[in-house]
C-alpha cells in the first residue's frame, strides 16, 4: 500500500451469534442485525481494506464459531478478530486459525500499526490485561516509534458513565494508560462491548467505540436497559499523518428489533 494512501477500515462487535439462526439477545434477533450490518457494509463500505471485528462473537457457544466464518467471509475481505467476555479464546483460535477470518494479534498496513488485545478473562465479565498482553503492547510501542499505532480490545478501558457496565471496564485501565502514555505514536483506542456509540478524547488520543450488531444499550443508564435505535458499525480512515477519520453507521433492520 503506498504511503499517500489512507487505511480504510470497518469495525464491528458484539455480534453474540448463536448455533441456532434467529437466536434473540435481549429480544433483538442477533442473526437479522448482523445481516443488515454486512449488507451494508458490502454495499457501501467497498474500499474497506479489512475489517476489525472486536469481541463477543459468539454468545457463549464455542460451537457457533465455524457458523460465525462462514457470515463473516460473504464480505470478500480479511476480518481480524479478538475474543470478548462471551467467546472462547482456545476455540476461537482453533476454528479462526487462517483464511479471511481469523483471530490476529497485530496489523501492520502503511505508516500505521494495529494491536488487538485480548481483554478477556475466564468466568468473569470483567476485562483484564495479562501481564503477557501489556508486555505485547509495550515490545510493539518500543520496536516501531515511527509506526502511528491504533490499539483494539473488547471491553472499555475507562468507565463511560453508564454504571451497570462501568462495573466491567479493564480492571487494570490504569495500567494499560501507563503504557500508553510512554508512546507518542498511538492515536486511537478502539473498543466494543458497551452495545452504544462512545467518542471521547485522552489527551491526543481517541477514545471509540462502536454500536453492536445485536441488541443496542441505552447510555448513561444505572441499570440495563435496551435502545429501541438500529444495529451498527465504525468506519475509520487512517491518514500517512496520523490523523484519524471516524463515522458511525446504523442499519435498517425492522424485522430483528427487540420484542
């Protein structure tokens, strides 16, 4: 890719897919979100280079991973995955272990590169960063000072002012921050699992997160409730610069909305 060109991606999460086609989270039915999201995205979305898909696949069913690349390979592009609180890291790997679709821990694409982290942590909705997962971070930072660097994870770094799911942010947020902080080049973290759009700034860095392809939550709720609003995705271009160009998109999708 030449160095003038900017890096175009889509991001999307929380896709919750079961075995069974038609399954319902919260109501919304997670197949006919998903669909409406990567129709758009074949439709609109044709420059994409590849696709960032950040956490909570699967809803808790190891088996719905085959399925979950099968859907996935219909856009034609590369789409590199990370585990959330819902999927299987072990099985995850195994099933998304090449072609299209499949699990990566780093992208490097022009003058930019990307982490994907696993937050993860077994039997608890909680994110946590391992110590092997910031050591990671921290080698990738200091081997490629000049590379701006996009950093991706499933669960929220910091609280975002919704309580019920400010209870499940990074444990160790303040340590992932630390290493950041030692590193000019970052420009952008990426995240899922709060099912509502998030934009915020740290510094020169951004803080996003992206709509899921199931059930949406109302932001800025004490307890959970569902958002009667569209599935969605991010779309992000990044610049030679490091300047970084985001959007949300939602979809049409009367036939899967929560009942």
């Amino acid at each position: 890719m030449p160095a003038s060109t900017a890096v175009r991606i889509v991001q999307i999460t929380d896709l919750h897919l079961k075995v069974e086609p038609g399954s319902r989270l919260w109501g919304a039915d997670v197949d006919a979100g998903l669909h409406a999201v990567l129709a758009d995205i074949r439709q609109r979305q044709p420059a994409a280079d590849f696709v960032l898909a950040t956490g909570d696949l699967v809803g808790d069913e190891p088996q719905a991973y085959p399925r979950l690349r099968e859907l996935l390979a219909t856009l034609g592009k590369p789409v590199y995955c990370l585990p959330g609180n819902h999927d299987f890291p072990g099985p995850m790997q195994q099933v998304l272990s090449g072609g299209l679709v499949r699990r990566e821990r780093y992208i490097a694409v022009g003058n930019w590169q990307i982490v994907l982290l696993d937050s993860s942590f077994p039997g608890s909705p909680v994110g946590h960063l391992a110590r092997g997962e910031l050591g990671l971070l921290d080698t990738v930072l200091a081997t490629n000072p000049d590379l701006h660097t996009l950093i991706c994870l499933h669960h929220n770094p910091l609280p975002i002012g919704t309580g019920w799911l400010d209870t499940m942010t990074v444990s160790n947020g303040a340590v992932l921050f630390a290493v950041l902080d030692r590193y000019p080049q970052v420009r952008a973290v990426l995240f899922g699992h709060i099912h509502s759009e998030f934009s915020s700034r740290r510094g020169d860095v951004h803080l996003l997160a992206t709509p899921a392809t199931s059930v949406q939550f109302k932001p800025n709720t004490p307890d959970p409730q569902v958002d009667d609003v569209p599935p969605g995705y991010r779309w992000l271009e990044l610049y030679p610069d490091g300047t970084v160009a985001t959007g949300v998109k939602r979809v049409e999708w009367a036939a899967g909305r929560p009942t």
